[in-house]
C-alpha cells in the first residue's frame, strides 16, 4: 500500500461563473486540476484540486510540495501526512486553503478501495443519504431568484439558499419575493458572502427570521469575530460562518471559543480533506453545533462531501451548486444519478469514492500533465 506514483492533470474550464463584482480584474476561469495517486497494489485514489484564478498556482504546488511528501508514504499513514502537511505549511509552503485538502481524499479513496468498501463505510456509517439543497449564484434580479426558486421545488427539492447580489436593500427585496413565490414549505438560507455593517446584517436577519429562513450565512469576512458574535447575540436565527476560515479545525475551534456562530461550515477541498472535515464534524458536534458542509463546485469532492456527511450526524444538508451542470466536472456521473425524486442524495456504495472521472474530457481539456515516481 505504498504510493508509488502521483499523476496530475490541470484541465482549462473558460466557462466563469461570477458576475464582474465578483470576478474583478483578475480573470476567474472555473478551472480544475485532477490527481491520481497509484499503490504497489495496484489500486488508484482519486481527488480533484480547485484551480480557478490560476491553474498554475495550484499545478507547481502538486509537483513542488504535495509529491514530494506523499510519494513512498503508506496510504494508511493518512493522519501522520496530514500533521506533515501543516507542519511545512507552517515553515514556509503558506498553503492556500483549497491545499493540501484534496490529496488527503485521494489517500481516503484508495484505503476504501483496498478494503473494498464505499468510502462512508470504511469511515463508519451513520446513514446513507441526506437532504439537498440547490445553492444558488449570484443573480442579477429578483425574477431570476424566484424562478429557480420554483424550478428546483418543482424538481422535488425542499430547500433552497439564495446567494442574493447586494446592496442590502436588494437583497430584503429578493428574500421576500422568494419566500412569497415557494410558501412556508420549502426550507431557505441566505449567504450573501457580503461586507455588511453590524447595523444591515442585524436588520437583513430580523427580517429573514419573520420570513422563517433556516440560516443566515456570511454577512461578514470570516475573519471578522467579533462582529460575528455581536450578529449571534443580537438575533435569534441561525448564524452559520467559518467556510472560508484559515486553519482547518483550529481555525473553527475559534470561532466556536468566540460564540461567533450557531453552526460552522467545511469541506473536504477548504477544510484539509477528509480528515480535516471529519475533525471539524467532530469538534462542532462536542460543542453542540452542526457543521454543514459547503460545496467543493467539483463533482468528485462533492461526492466525497456526501461520503462525510453520512458518516456524522451533525450535518442536516447537502449543497449542490447550481446551475448544476457546470460544477459536476469532471465527474463522469450527472448528480441526479444519486438524487432520488425526494430530493436526497445518496452516498455511493461502490469502493471509495464509488465515482468515475471523465477522462475523455480531462485529456480534451488538459494544459498541463505531469507524471512523479517513487525513487527506488
């Protein structure tokens, strides 16, 4: 169960998803990179590393810091890695958060595999589905809202979470034209990922807790505690934070310590893999607290995000991205190949991930492959 060898693919994805505000000066292509670790036995752990913005960041990362460590290691070493990984992030690699997480899945995939089993097993099952909510992007109307509001109910969905475009004014607007449209049946959230003042973020989450929203999530940066905690003390609804947090679980712990939100969020892709996330699960649910998992808008580490989800019970939903189309790549299997008519998602019960890659489209796509072995 040695890694003998490391492959990587950094495939181009011009398709962008921001809007200008959003994207800013610095183009944003949805770009992807793929890994493909490879045992002395024989078996393949997979994972998907984020790469928009530069493709190049991420790829002189895998060849300069992230072989390095893991080629010669036993798959089974994966929390001995995993410390490894923080100790040289420490002394100099500054990881971005999107780093090393992935690699960690590849290691978790390939164990699954050895032992022949979905990877939710192999961790230890809580159950094998969950409830999804369509996750919304930023829109430039209230109609565009309200009419994917409706699109993903009618698809079965019982939930959905607006990620509503600013000022704050607009986005009242959008809440109340969306809660209006679904009724009281369908479950909804709000993540403006904004820079409110303390003052808007208390009157925009007064007015979601009158239209009965579930959640109230980033209205500040991450960082940004102390504001957090006034937010939580001032309302009643659930203040969710913590998705783009430095740190993996430590960083978390802080925020916790800080009584800055209700609930925490991770991910395998932001949040140190599955390791990370199954720590960060595990410490929220000490505190009494869920930690739901946020989208990886890659189809392989949003499976690998259902594969933890159902191995905790402190997670109510799934985030599914949508226009969904554009995010399950390069994921072979549509979404819907694991969403039933309820609107749940279930785990795979194939070893591993229980997924497969679209080579096809990788190789059509790649700008960048790259090959390492284990010195003999």
């Amino acid at each position: 169960m040695i890694i003998e060898s490391f492959e990587t693919w950094i495939c181009s994805r011009d398709q962008g998803v921001f809007d200008e505000a959003r994207e800013g000066a610095a183009p944003m292509p949805w770009s992807y990179g793929v890994g493909k670790i490879t045992t002395s036995d024989g078996v393949e752990g997979l994972a998907t590393f984020w790469a928009s913005r530069s493709g190049a960041v991420t790829d002189a990362y895998l060849k300069d810091v992230i072989a390095p460590v893991i080629l010669g290691r036993n798959i089974s070493d994966r929390e001995k890695i995993w410390h490894d990984f923080w100790n040289i992030d420490r002394h100099g690699a500054f990881f971005p958060v999107f780093l090393p997480g992935p690699i960690d899945v590849a290691l978790w995939d390939a164990a699954a595999k050895t032992a022949e089993l979905p990877l939710h097993r192999f961790i230890g099952s809580y159950r094998t589905k969950l409830p999804v909510y369509a996750s919304s992007l930023w829109l430039e109307t209230v109609e565009e809202y309200v009419e994917e509001a409706l699109k993903y109910q009618a698809k079965g969905f019982k939930a959905y979470k607006i990620h509503p475009c600013g000022p704050s004014e607009m986005d009242m607007e959008i809440h109340a034209a969306v809660r209006a449209a679904v009724g009281d049946e369908m479950i909804l959230m709000s993540d403006p990922v904004a820079e409110y003042s303390l003052s808007e973020a208390i009157k925009v989450a007064r007015q979601l807790e009158q239209l009965n929203f579930r959640w109230f999530e980033e209205p500040f940066r991450d960082y940004e505690l102390d504001k957090y905690a006034k937010l939580t003390a001032a309302t009643d609804i659930e203040i969710v934070g913590t998705e783009t947090t430095r740190g993996g679980p430590w960083g978390i712990a802080q925020a916790i310590k800080s009584d800055a939100v209700n609930t925490v969020r991770a991910d395998v892709s932001w949040k140190a893999g599955i390791t990370g996330t199954l720590k960060s699960c595990h410490l929220a649910e000490a505190h009494g607290m869920n930690c739901e998992l946020h989208t990886t808008t890659m189809g392989p580490m949003d499976m690998a995000n259902v594969h933890v989800s159902c191995a905790v019970r402190n997670c109510d939903y799934f985030e599914l991205f949508v226009p969904e189309e554009t995010f399950q790549a390069p994921m072979k299997q549509s979404y819907y190949e694991f969403i039933d008519d309820n609107g749940d998602i279930h785990a795979p019960e194939r070893p591993g991930l229980g997924i497969d890659i679209d080579w096809d489209l990788v190789d059509a796509n790649c700008v960048s492959h790259n090959s390492f072995k284990r010195s003999k």
